[in-house]
C-alpha cells in the first residue's frame, strides 16, 4: 500500500468504528485475533465482528496484520478514487472530515457516494 493510501486509511476508521457497517463477516474456520476481536455467531451458526471494532484505537487497527478477511478485502470508493489518482490525498481528507461532521440522513448519502456504503 501506498504512503498516501496508508494515510487515507489511518485518518479516517470509517469502516472500522459502525458508520459504514454494523458487522464484519468471518469466513467458514476464519480465525482471528479472539483476545482482541469480539467475535459473535449468528442464529444460522454465521460468525461476525461486530462494529465498532474492538481493535479500533483511534482510526487505527490495532490487529492490522491479522484482521479479519473482509477487512483485508475491503476498498471504499473514496480509497480507489485515491489508488486512481482521481483524488488527491487533501481532497480526500476532506471528504473523510465532512463525513465525520454530517449526521443522519445527509450523512448516509454522502457516505453512499462517497465511500460506497450499502443503506
């Protein structure tokens, strides 16, 4: 990852602290960090980190190198627009800021655009 990709993620948390999702999904004998993940199993037997992740100080994850698959994969919008060189890293920042600053209804569209997230 890119210095400037890095700073991206280090600055904002978003997908990590229950604003772009309520759960993260584990893969079938996933195993993850127990110690520091909270990890809950679903009705079905699914198994789920729920969000505001544990590991969250900050904006920055605290079990980077063993987190979960779906966070390893996972590549918001406003992440690739970066990767793309179709943003600067500023004006990414303050994309991220503006997020952090909107609430209810106006938050949930611009994070939709912006960072991809699903209502």
């Amino acid at each position: 990852m890119s210095a400037e990709l890095e700073s991206l993620c280090r600055a904002c948390g978003l997908c990590c602290d229950g604003t772009l999702f309520t759960r993260v999904p584990l893969a079938a004998g996933e195993v993850v960090p127990d110690a520091e993940l909270e990890v809950r199993t679903t009705e079905q037997g699914g198994r789920y980190v729920p969000q505001r992740c544990a590991a969250l100080g900050g904006t920055v994850c605290g079990v980077y190198a063993r987190r979960p698959l779906a966070c390893r994969r996972y590549e918001c919008l406003l992440f690739g627009a970066l990767r793309e060189n179709e943003v600067s890293l500023g004006e990414a920042l303050q994309v991220v800021a503006r997020a952090k600053e909107l609430t209810g209804a106006e938050q949930a569209d611009y994070l939709t655009f912006h960072f991809g997230r699903r209502p």
